[in-house]
C-alpha cells in the first residue's frame, strides 16, 4: 500500500483514526527515531508493546507496519499514531523525540556520516532485557504479583492449575450413584441431533449453541457426574470422538466445533485428575485403555492441533501418593494409602505411554475416513515431540523432577525442551549458564534445520537470539551483543533491523567499523545466506561485489541491490533488469498486474541508468507490443 503522507487518513477506519489520535494525546509513542535514511521506527504502548516501521520516501509512504495482530486494509490504529507524531513535526508540533522532518523527507544519500562512537557502547541499542523476562514469565505461567523461586519446575503440556480449577468449579464431577443410559441409547442420542443438522437445507456451517451438539454434550455430562469410573470414561471418549466425525461433516468455519473438542478434552483430564486418588488398579487400567483406544482410532495429524489429549490422563496416575485434588477430602471416597495399588496405577500409566509410542509408529500413515493421510516428518517429529514432553510431564507430577530434567538436557532439540532449559536458568538469575547453553547449541545449520520445531521456543524478534542478547545484556558483554547485531545485519529480513546498522555503528566506533563490516560479510558467506539488512548495507558502503553475490543468492532482492551492483558491474545490472521483462517471452494480455510488473523494473532501470535509458528500455518493449495501451499507460506513469 502506497498513501502520500498528507493524506493517509484515507486508508483507516474512522474507529482506527479516532483511536490514533487517542495514543497521540496519552503520549503512548516511545522511542521514535530515523534508524536508517527514511525508515522510521517507534514503540506504540497498546494491550501490549507494538514495535512500528514506517519508510518514507519524499511525501509517499511506501511501507508501514506493526507487530499487532490487526488484519484488516488499511492503517492500525498504532502505524496511524506514529503517522501523526510524524506529521507533526512537519507543522511544527512538538518536538520531544529524537527526529527532525527534514531527515524525514530528505533525498536518501548512500554516504551516510560515520556516527561516533558512544560512551557507553551499551547505551546506544535499545534494551530487551524486560521484554524477555515478561515473554518468559507469561509463558511459564507466572503471575504478575507471582515471585519465582529458585530451582522451580513447570510442566511442558500439563496444566495441573487449570485443571484443578474445572474440579473445583464441578463438585458433582465422578460422585455420581446413578446408573447410566443403556449402551443400546447412546449413539442414537448423540447421533439424531447431528444426523438433523446434516439434512437440513440451509447447508453444514456449524454455529456455537448449535442444537447439533446437545446430545453429545448430554451423554457426555451423565458420563462425568458418574463413579463408574471406566464406563465413565468409555462414554466421554465416545463422545469426544462423536465430535470429532461431526466437526469432519461440517463447515467450522468460526471454530465452535474445534473449541468443544477442546472443552470436552479438559473435562477428561479433569474427571481423571478427581478419580485417580481414589479409583482401584484394575479400575485405573481401564480408564487408561479407553483414552488409548481413542488415540488409536483418531489421525495423530487432527489430534496435533489439539492443546490437549485423553492420553494426558496417564500424568494424574503418575502420582503415588494420591494427592488428588484440593478439595478430595470433601469426597464421599478418602484416597488412598500409598501400596500397591498406587505402584499399580502408575505402572499401568508408564505401559500406557510405551503402547503409545508403538501407536504412533504404526500410525505414522494413518486415515481420516479411508483417505490416506501420511504424517509428514513435520507432523511425525511433532507428535514424537509431544509423546516426549507428556512423558516429562509424568515424571515431574510423580515427583521424579531429577528425571525429568534429564529428560530436558536429552531432548534440547525440541522447542519447549529448550525454553524450559533457558527460562530455568534465566529465571534463576543464572545469565552466564543460560548465555553458554545457547552459545553452545545455537549454530545457523541447527536453527535451518529444526527451524520448523524451534519456532515455538521464544516468540521473540530474534527468537532464541533475543533471549541471548537479554543474557548480555546483564552480564554487560558488549563484544557478545556486538556479534549478535553483526548476526542480525547479516541474517535478518525485518526492515524494522535495518536500524541495527546505525545502532552498530555507534557501538564500535569510526575505527571499528571497517572490521565490523567484514565480520558481517564473513557471517554472509559461511552460512551462504544474506538478508534484506544486508542488502540495504551493502547499498549504504557500495559494496558492488558483494551485491552481485547475494543477488545471485537471492534474487528475489534484486532491486534492492541494483544500485550497488551497477557501481561496478552496470552490465551485469542491465542484464538482470532485462532478464525481468518480456523481451524474449510473450506477454500475457490484458493482465494489468504483468503490465505493473513490467512497469516497476522500468522505473528501476531509470533510478539506476536515467530517464533517457529508460525510455529507450520503454520504446524497444512498446515496439514488440505496440496494441498494448494499457501496458503503454502504466509504462508512462513511471516515466513521468
């Protein structure tokens, strides 16, 4: 989207704009500065720290965007903000940040001064410490007001509070006397609803409230008020694996379906969590084969999505000592002594996991209603994955933690394994030990690889890095952050990183950024990968060889790295610009993209070679399609 500067208000919502001017007036816009020629960076404080990018050129604004989950045309509410901070300037508002709208709007000049270096080195990038310690406090589930004390665990998939909480809301859960429906009645009260639904004329879109799910929900709540424990059981996976064909018939398209399924599958946890204290091994053993049999018959690919599954009902029969529940002993049942009965529930419990892993091994082409539905190794590394951290789970709830830490430094190549190892260590203040754990398993061929399973570690701007960073930060190791801003130049395709070029700058000086330069160029070839950071610092030294090296790398940033490449290879860039259009194919007709395509390489040609060339570019185009008016028109725009 391109708006002019003047008039950006045309591309948000009156409800956004209004909400713009709101964050304007209770000051919310922090740290706004130039990070590079045009490109403009701030911190917007909404529900929560939004990190905003604006590039300017002249009066257009040619990019913007914000790390706030708005998903809708036009401008949120935060880049509208931060538009009118900038504006401002231009009126000669207030000027309390670090910006001048001259810079704003200045012509971009490659021979960008040399900034001095700071002080304080450290003083100059912004400070990421906080911002770690909050991602990982929220995902360890510590409250606000909650103190973290030293050599804590927290469970990988198990949320014992959560859980707790459905049993203490539900004090009817697995004390009921009464006898349940005859099995010859259950399917066709789960099913007559559904079966309506299905036949009716409107079509299969699936709202929440749906009378569709009534008798699921029915046989499933008779089935958790019930101390017949394994019938009980039996007839909740029954139920859950009822919605699970249904959600397969039906259009979910707003998840209502998706969000039963999860309901259903905490309410499970929650009535074994009740009845594991109490219930007898033999009664323990057929819960758990109910929730296997479950796991047999549904596709692992569907059961990935879930956050979680019946056969987390092995973690409550970990537990020897039948704690149960906070409110067991209003309980008609007292738990247990420990003996051999708790010995037995938890040895039914480990077998249950081993027949699981078997499963999912002869699962790993498994169907969803006859169709084949190979796991991918993805999928298949994933649940492998989950099976392991169920396991952690289990020994940690049985009271085995130094087990389960092993099984953490086992398994480092699993995301949750390793934030868990790093939040530990972070959280206990241990910066050094957490600094040395990444330095050591952190390589740039090991996050390509497990790229795919390591996204979940830190939902961070530079992932398991930002914790790093965080690390040095509080060890004060300038020379660590200096090669991880190095790293990022070379790496990073945010634009919101280019500002770590200046950042850098300050950090090591006039003198030492010759070699900082060529600490980045050596991060580029080792790895064989440069980002679009790299590309804009190539632009700015005109590194021309280097240029035509990444391009051919990736020529998807061809027209970031043309001006540089024509410094010293201006036949080269002219080839790569010409290979762009359709002198030596058919154009497709009346395409209007293809012509804006085609247009946009033309307008390169010109900001590399001058309008004379490009017309001349434009006029032997034209030639071999001289009917195409429209191609014509979108071509004289950039000529202009």
């Amino acid at each position: 989207m391109t708006a002019h500067f003047d008039e950006f208000e045309e591309e948000m919502t009156s409800r956004s704009l209004e909400r713009a001017y709101d964050y304007v007036d209770e000051h919310r816009i922090g740290g706004l500065e130039e990070v590079s020629a045009g490109l403009f960076h701030a911190e917007v404080h909404g529900s929560e720290l939004y990190d905003v990018d604006i590039r300017l050129r002249g009066n257009d604004i040619v990019f913007a965007s914000c790390t706030c989950p708005y998903d809708y045309d036009g401008y949120c509410k935060h880049i509208g903000a931060v538009l009118l901070t900038l504006r401002d300037y231009k009126h000669g508002g207030n000027h309390q940040q670090n910006v001048t709208y001259d810079a704003m709007i200045a012509k971009q000049d490659d021979s960008r001064p040399d900034i001095p270096v700071a002080a304080n080195p450290l003083a100059s990038k912004p400070e990421v410490f906080n911002r770690v310690l909050q991602h990982i406090r929220e995902r360890v589930g510590l409250r606000k007001s909650e103190r973290w004390t030293p050599a804590q665990h927290f469970y990988l998939v198990w949320n014992q509070d959560e859980i707790n909480a459905i049993v203490t809301a539900n004090p009817a859960i697995a004390s009921g006397m009464e006898p349940l429906m005859p099995e010859s009645a259950v399917d066709r009260v789960m099913e007559s609803p559904m079966r309506r639904h299905l036949g009716k004329d409107y079509g299969w879109k699936f709202e929440w409230g749906d009378a569709a799910i009534n008798g699921v929900m029915a046989v499933f709540e008779e089935a958790e008020q019930s101390n017949d424990y394994p019938l009980a059981m039996r007839r909740m996976c029954a139920a859950l694996r009822k919605t699970v064909w249904f959600a397969r018939q039906v259009d979910d398209e707003e998840g209502a379906l998706q969000t039963y399924i999860e309901h259903l599958n905490e309410r499970i946890l929650a009535y074994t969590y009740a009845a594991a204290p109490i219930v007898t091994g033999e009664q323990a053993q057929q819960m758990l084969i109910a929730a296997l049999r479950f796991i047999r018959d549904t596709p692992m690919v569907e059961m990935l999505f879930w956050p979680h599954t019946p056969l987390e009902c092995v973690i409550p029969f970990a537990d020897i000592h039948a704690r149960g529940t906070a409110d067991v002993e209003q309980m008609e049942h007292q738990p247990r002594e420990i003996g051999t009965t708790s010995f037995m529930c938890r040895t039914y419990a480990q077998s249950t996991l081993n027949v699981a892993q078997q499963f999912l091994h002869d699962k790993k082409g498994d169907s969803i209603d006859g169709h084949r539905t190979n796991l991918t190794d993805y999928d298949w590394r994933a649940a492998q994955d989950y099976l392991m951290k169920l396991h952690h789970d289990f020994l940690l709830y049985g009271g085995d933690a130094i087990s389960a830490d092993e099984l953490l430094s086992k398994n480092t190549d699993v995301a949750e394994c390793r934030f868990a190892v790093i939040a530990r260590k972070f959280l206990d203040g241990d910066y050094a030990g957490a600094a040395a754990f990444l330095e050591q398993t952190y390589d740039w061929d090991a996050a390509q690889k497990h790229a795919g399973y390591w996204e979940l570690t830190a939902q961070l701007p530079h992932g398991e890095l930002t914790m790093l960073e965080a690390c040095y930060e509080r060890l004060n190791d300038e020379n660590g952050i200096k090669q991880l801003y190095e790293y990022y130049v070379a790496h990073s395709d945010s634009v919101a990183d280019e500002r770590c070029i200046p950042i850098l700058k300050s950090m090591v000086g006039k003198s030492g950024w010759p070699q900082s330069v060529q600490n980045i160029l050596r991060n580029f070839h080792e790895h064989d990968f440069g980002g679009k950071v790299l590309a804009r610092l190539m632009t700015e030294e005109r590194l021309s060889d280097e240029a035509l090296a990444l391009a051919g790398q990736r020529p998807e940033l061809l027209r970031d790295l043309l001006k540089p490449i024509s410094l010293n290879h201006s036949a080269e860039a002219e080839r790569l610009i010409r290979k762009q259009l359709p002198l030596d194919r058919d154009l497709q007709q009346g395409n209007r993209n293809e012509y804006r395509f085609v247009a946009m390489w033309i307008e390169q040609y010109r900001n590399v070679f001058g309008l004379d060339q490009a017309k001349a570019l434009a006029k032997e185009i034209m030639a071999k399609y001289p009917r195409r008016y429209a191609l014509k028109e979108e071509i004289g725009r950039v000529l202009k």
